[in-house]
C-alpha cells in the first residue's frame, strides 16, 4: 500500500445498527472503530471480478493464462484481521494506511482488506510456490472518475528454494524469458535491480536477490507485453515499460512498474522481494519469494477504453452486453447524461470532520448517483477560528436523465444527513 496521507482525524458514522453489522450473511458487533457503509457493506457480495463476461473478469482470465503455470485462487473472504492485513507483513504500528479515515473497520478485530497482500502468509504457509489471488479490496478515498472505495488486485508470487538448485532454477528462467523479450518490440527503462536505497535483505546473498529481481523483472516485463503489446494508441511504437524504485514494509527491494499509454504513464503494479518475515511468518524458510500486486481496474480502463470506475459496477445491458469472455473490445459509450453540480457550505464541528467522511456519507445518501465530490472552499474565520468548508457534488446518473426534483431531493438528503450526522451547522 502506497502511503496516502491528509488529514488523520477520522470518525465513524451511519452503521446499520447500533450494537451489530451484516456482512456476507452473517452478523458482527460493532463499536466505535465501526466506519463500513451500508453502499460498503451491499459491494461485498457483488465478486465483479469472478465473472466470465465483465471486463474485471475477462481480464483476470487473461492473467491467469499468462501464467498457466501459477495456481489461481479466488473467492477469498474480503473480512481480515488488521494483523494479516498489515502486522504481520511488517507495517508499523503509526502507518497512516492503518487510520480509521483510510480504511475500512468491521470492528477493532476485523477489517476489509485495503490489499491482496493480506493473504500473502496465508498462501505461502499451504505451501504455494507460484500463485495468484484475485479479490475485491477497499480504501476510504476520493470521489471521482479513476476513484472508487472498492476496486480489485490481483497478487502473484513465485517461491524458489534458497539452494543451488534455487540458483539453477533462477538462471535457467531467466534466460527463456530474456530470450523471448529479445525478439519482441518492448522498451523497458529499469533501475539497478539492487542499490544503497533499495537493497537486498540482510538475510540474502546479493548475487542470489539479484536473480530472483530479475526474474521478477522479466516475468512482469513479459506480462505486460502480453496484455498492452501492440494496443498501446501509437501504432506501430514499441510498448514502453518504466521500472521504478519503490517502498513496500513486505518487500525488498521494491519496485513500481509503469506503462506509457496514450500519452502517459500509468502506475500498473507494486512489487518486489518478499521479506524474508513474511515466509518465516509461513513456515517456509529457506526459500525466496518475488511478489507483485496489480489494479485490475487501472489496466481495464485502458485495455477496454472505460472511462469512468464507476461504469464497472453498472448493471445495466447497454454495458454489460458488450463484452464476451475471453475477448478485449473497446467499450463504446453511451449517451453521457447532464450533470447537476450542488454545492454545501458548513460550520465545521469543533472536533473537526475528515474529506473521506463527508465522501462516504454522500455514497451512502446517494450511490453512484455522485459522479464526484470536490472540496472547493475551505476557510478558518480569523476571530471566532471556526472553519467553514464548501463541497460541490455532481450529481450524474450513468445509465439515465436525472430530474430537478430527484437531484434536489438527493441533495436535501445528503445536507440532512450532514446535519444529523456530523452535527454541522449549514451557512
Ligand atoms: C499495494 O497495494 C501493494 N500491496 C502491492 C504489492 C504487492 C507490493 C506485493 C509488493 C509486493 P499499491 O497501494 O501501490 O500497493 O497498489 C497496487 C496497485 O493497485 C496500484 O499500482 C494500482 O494499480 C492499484 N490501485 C491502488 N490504488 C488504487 C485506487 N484507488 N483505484 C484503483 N486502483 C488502485
Ligand atoms: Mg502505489
């Protein structure tokens, strides 16, 4: 997880009941870390990623045969206990990713994971040495086009024994795939596999993690030109694959990959050598792992041509029905409906309030009837120190004209709730 940081403050609201929550059919207590919507809670059952016909589903598919090899696991319940989710891959006790205002808490025991990571001891210890795990993850965040509070990872590792024939292993791969990449039109900018600033662990020989980066690098550098060769909007240009040095806690080194696609770059994965803890932790010393973890949703866009997240949670045929299993086509829009922008300025309670408060609040009055939220003013009266802040929300249905009546009526909930809620004082 990428650390995200802002405002620390953070409350919870609006839970379905008082004293108990229903997620997946069955019921937890809760108390006052309790933060998970009920627009939350009704995603958990909705597996996007598990179907055969869904662009989420249709890509997954395609990673999976890009690694026929790997075992495929999916299904995995979305409910963790914040030690698998950051404990025990190492995140310390003050990671702000841990905050009630950025993740998603059942409860002080339970949680949504905000990663793919969080199974990662779990697959090691059933003794898995090439994996890969799709699911559904969560992160209180913004409200606009590439935002959702839901998207979907896929985590990928491959184990190798910590031994000679780990090394033979290693070279003999190495050297299939750098043979393969030789003849294909990619352009890769790496980074030293190891340096003062991303090194090896203390536990591992430098030439031995060396390798295993490597094939890291080779193996995903390989995926990529799978998935985005030859679609990447300039013709006949070679792909181009940027490799960044990165931080993980559960990885060293680490690195971030990046794809130049119409344009730009775009921040495709997360990845590196699995700390060694993390295998102790799984009852397989003497092995090294390389991990990844990539956002389906952030390739989808691109491969697919969807523009906004929220189009991946529609369930209206007009989006649907255009895709086939086992195919990537270019979505092709429909009519885009008018946008209604309503703005609510406030008093901020004494006790503050946290963006990602007022963000899931309005998910929760109004769905995804929000097209985005935005902060536009925000300011502290110089002699009373009360902070005023203004939101605009744009209200804007996908798959159908929205009415002055319903916009208003949606807008008269979201400030009632406000009110209600969070006690501000309405300018
Ligand atoms: C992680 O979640 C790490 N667990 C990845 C990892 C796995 C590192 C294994 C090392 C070893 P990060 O927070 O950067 O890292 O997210 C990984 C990917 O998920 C990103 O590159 C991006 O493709 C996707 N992603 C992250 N945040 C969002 C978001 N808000 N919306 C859509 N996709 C996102
Ligand atoms: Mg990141």
């Amino acid at each position: 997880m990428a650390e995200r940081g802002g405002q620390r403050k953070a409350r919870c609201f609006s839970t379905p009941s008082p004293t108990a929550i229903s997620l997946l059919e069955k019921t937890y207590p809760t108390d006052a870390t309790t933060n998970v919507t009920s627009a939350i809670a009704q995603k958990l059952s909705r597996n996007l990623y598990l179907q055969p016909a869904h662009p989420l589903g249709i890509l997954r598919a395609l990673i999976e045969s890009h690694f026929p090899t790997f075992t495929a696991l999916s299904g995995w319940s979305p409910l963790v206990t914040p030690a698998k989710n950051f404990d025990d891959l190492g995140f310390p006790p003050d990671h702000p990713g841990r905050a009630l205002s950025d993740s998603y808490y059942v409860n002080r025991e339970l949680m949504l994971r905000t990663h793919t990571s969080a199974h990662e001891v779990e697959v090691f210890a059933r003794g898995e040495r090439r994996w890969l795990l799709s699911a559904d993850v969560y992160r209180r965040d913004e409200i606009d086009a590439s935002h959702y509070p839901v998207f979907h990872q896929m985590e990928g590792a491959r184990v190798f024994p910590a031994s000679a024939a780990g090394v033979a292993e290693l070279e003999d791969n190495n050297a299939r795939l750098s043979a393969h990449l030789a003849q294909s039109n990619i352009v890769i900018e790496d980074v030293p596999h190891l340096s003062t600033t991303n090194p090896a662990q203390p536990s591992h020989d430098a030439h031995h993690a060396g390798l295993v980066a490597l094939n890291l690098k080779l193996s995903l550098n390989s995926l990529m030109l799978a998935l985005f060769g030859g679609r990447t909007g300039a013709g006949e240009e070679p792909l181009r694959v940027r490799w960044i040095e990165a931080y993980f806690p559960f990885t060293s080194p680490s690195y971030e990959v990046e794809v130049f696609f119409h344009g730009k770059w775009l921040e495709i994965l997360g990845c590196g050598v699995v700390q060694q803890r993390t295998l102790d932790v799984a009852n397989v010393p003497n092995n090294v792992s390389w991990a990844f973890g990539l956002g389906l949703e952030r390739i989808a866009m691109i491969l697919f041509s969807i523009p906004d997240i929220r189009l991946f949670w529609s369930e209206d045929p007009r989006f649907l029905s255009q895709f086939t299993p086992g195919q990537i086509t270019t979505f092709k829009p429909y009519s885009k409906y008018p946008s209604c922008y309503k703005d609510v300025s406030f008093w901020v309670p004494s006790e503050g309030l946290h963006d990602n408060d007022v963000f899931d609040l309005v998910r929760d009055v109004v769905g995804d009837l929000a097209e985005d939220v935005k902060l536009i003013d925000n300011f502290t009266h110089p002699k009373t120190n009360r902070t005023s802040r203004c939101y605009r929300i744009n209200y804007r249905s996908m798959d159908r004209s929205l009415s002055n009546e319903e916009t208003n009526s949606l807008h008269v909930d979201v400030v009632s709730r406000l009110k209600d809620v969070f006690r501000v004082e309405i300018r």
